[in-house]
C-alpha cells in the first residue's frame, strides 16, 4: 500500500526508531537536575544539539529544540519581530510561505504591522528582485522558505539572503521541506525545520538563531532552550530527531537522485496519460521528491478517495479537500488551475514499481471521477443559442462552474460570451486557467449579488 | 539506584511504553489526512481523547492536547484572559503556584494586566475565603493550582471554584500534580495537566476548557486542536500519554494507600533522625507520594550531591541548587525555612526498603555537609563579647549567613543583638525561620548599603 505523502509526515526512519527507544531508557528525567539522571539526560540533549547543529550548519548554542515546526516558525517570527522593534514593524513574505508564516504575519498585520506580500512567478518561485524592492527603511524582518511544501519549488534564498544583508534585515528561512536533503545556504539569519519532515518523531521541532541576530522571546518566560521553547523537553523525541537527521544526510545525494528519477518520470507522464491535465512547480529548481499536478474537470477530494481505494495515499492543495473549504493559495498565487490537484511526496526507498502501480491506476482514477461528475466531452456543442449564456452555479462546488462551462461554451457563437456565476472562491482561480487551457479568453470577474460574474469569450 | 523525584519527571509507565510503540507503527500520520493511515491517526487520537477526557472528568471536545503542560497553562491563561477582556484586565493567583503560571502573570501585568497574589498560610494553603476576598467586579480570571509541586499541600479547589462561581469568574486549575490520583472535584472551568507527572511521555500536556466558559486562543492561528495547540500533534506521544493515565488511575487509590505510609514514615521519622530539621507543607491535606523538609545549616546543592553518590536522586527548592539562585518562591510565600531543602517524592512502585534505606544515608549525609561548611554545634559559646555584634556576610551564600548567626548568638549577652549583614535573599527567609527554632526574637529587617541587616535579639 503505497504511501505518496512524505511532505505531510512518514513514518520513523529506523534510526530515529532505534535512537526513540534507547533514550526512552536514558532520557527521561529533568536534564537541568543535579543528579546522574539528570546529568545523563543532558549529555543526551547536548549530544543532540550538536548533531541537530551540525547538519544545520550552525552553532550548537544557536539551535532551539522547539515542539513543532510551527511553533519554530511563530516564535521565530514573534522573537524578531519584538527584537528589532526599534527598526519599525513592516514584515516581508512571500505569497506562497507555509500558513505558520501566513498566520504569523496575519496576527502581526492585527497587532498594527505592516506586512508586505512578495509574489510569486507560474513555477511558484519569489524572485529576488522582487524581495529586494519590497525591503523598507522600517522592515523588520523577511521570510522565505526554502523550498515550496505544495509544488516543489526551491527558492532563491542565497540571493534573497545576500539583498537582505544589504538592507541590514534579518532573514528567517522556514527550512521544513528542504532540511532532509542539506543544509540552507546563503546569509540567513533565523532558520525554523520540523523533525518529523525527515524521518524524525512528530512533535520536534528547531529554530535557530545566528548570533548577532536580535531576538526577543515573547510570551511568559522560561528557562529552557535558551528561553526561546518553553516546557519540559521530550528529550527522547529529540535524540531521535537529531538521530534521523543525521542518518538522511548521510544517504541524501543518492537517494535525491533516484527520487529525483522517479519524480521526472510522473512530471512526463502523468500529461501523456491524463488528458486536460497541468503539472505545476519548476521542473529543474525543485525537490527531489516532490510532484504536483492539477486534472480539469475533478473534484479533488473524489480523487484522493479514488486513489486511496487503489491503494495511494496522495495529498491534495485542492480547494475540495482543505478543510477550509478554500483553495490553496500557493496555487492561487501561482495562478494556476487548482481543481483535481495532487500532490505526490516519496517518503525515501520508495521503489520504483510502486510509481509504475501509480501511473497505471491514476487515468482510470481521473476518468471516473469524471464520468461520475457528467464533465463534458472535448468537443463542443455544434448549435450556437445566442451570443451570451449565463451559467448560474450558485452553491455549487468546485470543479462543477467549470464543468458547466465547458458544456454549454459550444452554445455561443465565435465571439460570444458565456458568463458563470459561482460563490467558490476556486472559480477565480479555475476559469482563467481552464481558458488558458483551452485557447478561449478569459475577459475577467464582474461582481455579482451572490459571489461573483467570471466571463469568457469564445474563440475556438 | 532509587530515583525520589516523581514530582519532577518518571520513567514512561510500562503500558505508557507498549501503546507509544504500537502508534509508532499505526499513529504517524496526519490525522487531518483522508486517506488510509490519515483516518487510522484519527481514530487513535479521537479514541485517546475519550480516554483522556473520562479521566479528567470533561467531555473530548472540551479537552486539547498541547505540546506540555507549561504550554498547556501558558496557552489557557491566555486564552481565558483574552475570552474574558471585557469583564477586565484582572487576575487573580495563589503565591504558591508552578512558574508557568506565574510567569503567565508576569507577562500579563508587563501588558497592562492587574495581578493579585493570595498568600498561603505556614503550610502553603491558599484560603477560599481570601480567594473569595481578592475577586473583584474586574476579574477576568482566577488561577489554583490543585495541589503544591514543592511541598505537596493539597489546595481547596471545590471552595474556591464555588466562590469564584459565585462571583462569575472561570477558574483555571493547575492540576499537573495530582491528576495522577484522581479527577478535580469541583465546579472549575478550566484546567491542566502534563503527562510526564502520570508516567506518560514528556511533550504531552493537556488543556481543558469547559462548555460556555469564554475562551479566545492567542497567537497566530492554527486549526490543530480547536486552535488552542498550534503545530502538528505528536500522537505517538498522546497515545501513551492517554493509556498511561488510565493505567495510574486503575493503581490509584492502591498505590496512594502504600506510598502514603512510606511518606508519613519519612515526615516522622527525619526529624527524629536529623537535628535542626522542618518538615514542611500540610501534613494531612497533601499528595500521597511527596514530602518535603529543610535542613538548617545545610546547603542544599551539596546536600543533593551527597545523597546522589549515596545513590539517591531528590530535588531541592532551595535557593543553592536553582538555576537563577533565588529561594523557592513557595517556601518563601510559606515563611518556612528554605535552606538545605529536599524534595523527595516517591515514584509509584517505591519499595520501602528503599524509603529505609534513605533514612539510613540521610544522617550522615547532612552532617558531612554541616562539618564540611563549619555549622555550630548546639550550644552557643558562653562569653559575651558585647550588647551588639555584626556579622559580615556579605557576598556569602545561603546557609553561610545563618550559620555565622548561630555561631556568635552566645557571644552576646540575653537582651543583646546579632545584626546579620547579607546580599543572598535567602536570608531573608532562613533568618527569620532559625530564630523560630532556636527560640531566639527575629526583630525585623533594615536596609543596608548593599544587601540588607537582619536583627535578632538572644533570648535564649
């Protein structure tokens, strides 16, 4: 039973396993305590803060064992924030950051900041310049992941970090996708990572700050980690996150290139074996591990069921999935098609016959979801009912506006007009990118009393 | 090798241990997830929660798993403080709780916040009546800790939450000590735990918020636990966190029964043993399994390394052996001697041969420390030397100051005084507290150029 979705978490890596279970014996008591207990407990944690900071690339006392990648990220951005306070409260992110920096951003942005949206290109990457000009006299601090947790992009953060060491901002790099496979370069100053991205156990994770970096931890105080991750420390969980870490490094070259393969052979098939289908995501400045597509005419949540029932477990950024019901907004920041999406993550030592599996069950999959949603044929209708439809799908959920709008797109002549209203916010997203798709023009979004009027022009 | 420190953190409790490895193997994923492993996670953490809940007494949905039970107190002071800013900015907590809550205070106030601090009598209880006392039209929440991690006094929650009630104010129970024995009876609103004090994983904590009771989590928004726990959950570690605390509960009343004995034993019998010792907290409304007693002359580091190569690990609240050198605020808010203090609580399981064996080393233990820093013996030297003497001890650390009292009292004639010169705040406490035990009048404090004067008049 295949498991795809490695960006989400995966299961132990046998050393952090063996590693869990040794320390489970010798590190349960108070490392900060006088006794042999104690004394034993902290030569584990410094133990592991030295590999932890190894593989980093920093220095041991710079490295914060935290209890999630998330809340890395919140007290990273919260501790600089407040530290450089004096410089002023402007905040610079990119459009497609993880929602921990979102989040972050959105409970400063309420506090009074300033927060300013980097966007982003179709691949999904910031690009520098853009990240050079949004810098301010009053930015406090910049944050850029590493790589994208949705479409695999990496991003520039060499030369991200360069500008901001220009304009004398910190940068805070979210490392969580990308640690497994090396360390960060470039001039970051703060870099979050989630331990159980890389085989580690959930509930680890690590912020680290460069010395230098001004850094007021927020919150009630606490003596641990340095202030910076309050709370008793799950000093077993911690030994085996260092451990794992330690141990994908070490088979990180050889394995990122066979995963690498295996990757490149979904982006180049899955188009060939799907119609109507769009792989987003650079395809050379990506993820090893990491492939994203999005299938017209599907409802994403129908075809994770699908999958599943097949025996693939595959995550999805689609808007029917997200229990928000809103569609992801890396997508959305990409401008791409956000319906049908599927994002498939290889744990390592995913063998190669599990992808082929994939690729066989995947069409079948797609086409009966399709079926299933009566989404139309290739060719249009041939009787043309006047030159402007209006499609109303009022409370309807994504993928039906677009799959009532190819029906009917065959109905106006060359140069007429249909226009679908809809009150899913995927719409927006979905329409222009089914008339990209489909060589038709997209005139715009007009408001409308229930949501909103999407209006496109036939031409083919 | 007994390990006499429960109260701090125990080894995983055997089923604690079975149910964290099976959830290694069916508990990693997301149990956000749809697909197969996604919905096992769910099951477990929905199936933990019930568990969890039954114990504590609340329903599932009113209870959150956070990442330790300092987050846990931290997220819900917040969360309550917030829920509740249009009653007021006003807290109330006892002067005996855990530094997370206090510090949780502290933070407020820095915001604006008011604090009231209800004192505790001799044995560390805090008093309904001036719980009731301190309540006011402004106050937005009211903290008590179920009962004292230091020295194990037994709070009266079930009056306090009825006057607090009565006055319309939620009450949040710190319960990380006592949970391990039994539910907290009484109407409360919210409360907290932390699994690593029931034999449970440490990186689990809990946090409970009864239905109605206004709640508004801070920080940046996460959708993981009702958003009051921010950050994917580590549900190996909850798994066994809920397993154990069913499995302690089943060996509650059983285990409490004996470990109560061996307590009693050891509140008896130390001051038998031992000269010049206090035996502190509540000797009837306490926790089964801890007890706590100060050794006068003593410094409590070296006291701690000497029982640890006898081969017993205990804490200590004593100002010599805490990180940031000031006494136990607890011992301090009790007005109990604080010097030379031990922690000893009892692990579930404790053989009394191990208790016996204890009181074999602790005598000579607590002589050689008293030999080693040149503590009087009991009878004061005969000669005065004049109505007043000063003793310099400025810049010495505790118990040094009391023992240069003790060691020049006969050398001033009945009616005469020692004036104590100090800069180590533990004098403050342990001056006073000699004076109550060797019969001698403590006549106040005066303010000195550094430091301060303690004045006790020979009675004696």
């Amino acid at each position: 039973m295949p498991y795809f979705d490695a960006a989400s978490a995966a299961p132990l890596h046998p050393v952090a396993r063996q590693a869990l279970l040794a320390s489970l014996d010798e590190g349960w008591a108070d490392p900060a305590r006088l006794y042999r207990e104690g004394r034993r407990a902290r030569l584990l944690l410094d133990a592991a803060r030295e590999a932890a900071a190894e593989a980093v690339g920093c220095r041991p006392d710079e490295l914060a064992f935290t209890s999630s990648g998330t809340t890395a990220v919140h007290s990273g951005i919260a501790g600089a924030l407040a530290g450089r306070r004096r410089a002023g409260r402007h905040l610079v992110v990119s459009a497609v950051e993880h929602s921990s920096v979102l989040h972050s951003a959105d409970t400063h942005r309420a506090a009074g900041g300033t927060v300013t949206e980097v966007p982003v290109d179709r691949a999904g990457a910031a690009g520098a310049e853009a990240y050079a000009a949004a810098l301010r006299e009053d930015t406090a601090l910049a944050c850029l992941q590493s790589a994208n947790h949705e479409v695999g992009t990496v991003q520039p953060v060499a030369e991200v970090a360069q500008a901001c060491r220009e304009a004398g901002v910190p940068l805070l790099v979210d490392a969580a996708q990308s640690l497994a496979w090396g360390p960060v370069e470039g001039a970051w100053s703060l870099l979050t990572g989630s331990a159980h991205k890389w085989g580690g156990p959930s509930g680890v994770g690590l912020l680290v700050v460069r010395k230098g970096t001004r850094f007021a931890p927020q919150g009630p105080a606490d003596e641990r980690e340095s202030g910076r991750a309050p709370g008793f420390p799950d000093l077993p969980a911690i030994v085996a996150a260092a451990a794992s870490l330690r141990a994908v490094r070490a088979e990180a070259a050889a394995e990122a290139a066979r995963l690498r393969e295996l990757t490149e052979r979904i982006r180049a098939r899955v188009p060939e074996l799907v119609p109507d289908v769009e792989v987003v995501g650079d395809p050379e400045r990506r993820l090893p591990h990491l492939v994203t597509f999005s299938c017209l005419y599907v409802d994403g949540e129908s075809l994770l069921h699908a999958l599943d029932r097949a025996g693939y477990s595959v995550s999805s950024g689609s808007s029917c999935t997200s229990s928000t019901l809103t569609p992801s907004h890396v997508l959305k920041a990409m401008g791409v098609l956000s319906e049908g999406n599927v994002r498939v993550s290889l744990p390592p030592g995913t063998a190669a016959g599990d992808v082929e599996g994939f690729l066989r069950v995947l069409p079948e999959a797609v086409a009966a979801v399709r079926a299933q949603l009566g989404a139309p044929a290739a060719a249009p209708r041939a009787v043309p009912r006047g030159d402007e439809l209006v499609v109303d799908a009022l409370g309807r959920r994504c993928p039906v506006p677009v799959i009532e709008l190819a029906k009917v797109i065959g109905d106006v002549p060359l140069g007429g007009t249909v226009r679908v209203l809809s009150d899913d916010e995927a719409a927006r997203l979905d329409v222009p990118a089914w008339c990209e798709m489909r060589g038709q023009e997209y005139v715009g979004e007009e408001p409308a009393e229930r949501g909103a009027a999407y209006v496109v022009r036939r031409l083919v």
